[in-house]
C-alpha cells in the first residue's frame, strides 16, 4: 500500500518545491500555486479521499478554533502580539480537539 502514494506524494513535494522558488523569484507563483493544488487534488483520489469533502472539513476546523480563540481573547484579537496569537492558537487547538469536527 505504501507503493501506491509514494509517487503522488512525491508530486506534491515536487511542485511545492517549484512553488518555493516561484515566490522566492516573485515569478509565476499563481500558475506554481495551481499545480500544487492540482497535485494535492491527486493525491485525494489515489487515497480515495474526496477532496473537496476534506477540504469543507479543514475549513470548519478552522472556523471552530478561530471562534474558540476569540472567544478565549474575549474578542480582544486585533491588540495580540504574534506570541500571544499563537498562544491562543494552541489552546484553542485543544479546546477544539475533541470535538467532532
């Protein structure tokens, strides 16, 4: 099994690589970005994930631990420092972990 998503997996890495030196070189990152996610999409299917599925999952875990951060900044979010923002992050990250999400 493991031979199976070695090569789309490899992809992946490879057009991220390209997308690295795109926005190094401030040069064709939109077309770079397009591949990646052309390639992530791949993957999805050779592990028969849908994609799409996944990523409506990633989006709502990501609006549950943000409302959970503001509600931990008692939506005080715009005056944090980086540390403090990242901070929250992680507690939010726990609060929402055991949620079904």
């Amino acid at each position: 099994r493991r031979v199976l998503f070695r090569s789309p997996l490899s992809k992946v890495e490879e057009e991220v690589a390209e997308l690295r030196q795109a926005v190094d070189q401030h040069s064709n990152v939109e077309e770079e970005l397009g591949d990646v996610l052309f390639a992530l999409v791949s993957l999805a299917r050779q592990l028969d994930i849908d994609p799409e599925k996944a990523l409506h999952r990633a989006s709502d875990k990501f609006i549950s631990r943000f409302s959970a951060m503001e509600s931990l900044a008692q939506g005080e979010l715009t005056s944090l420092t980086q540390e403090q923002w990242l901070a929250l992050w992680q507690q939010a990250k726990k609060i929402t972990s055991g949620r079904s999400e």
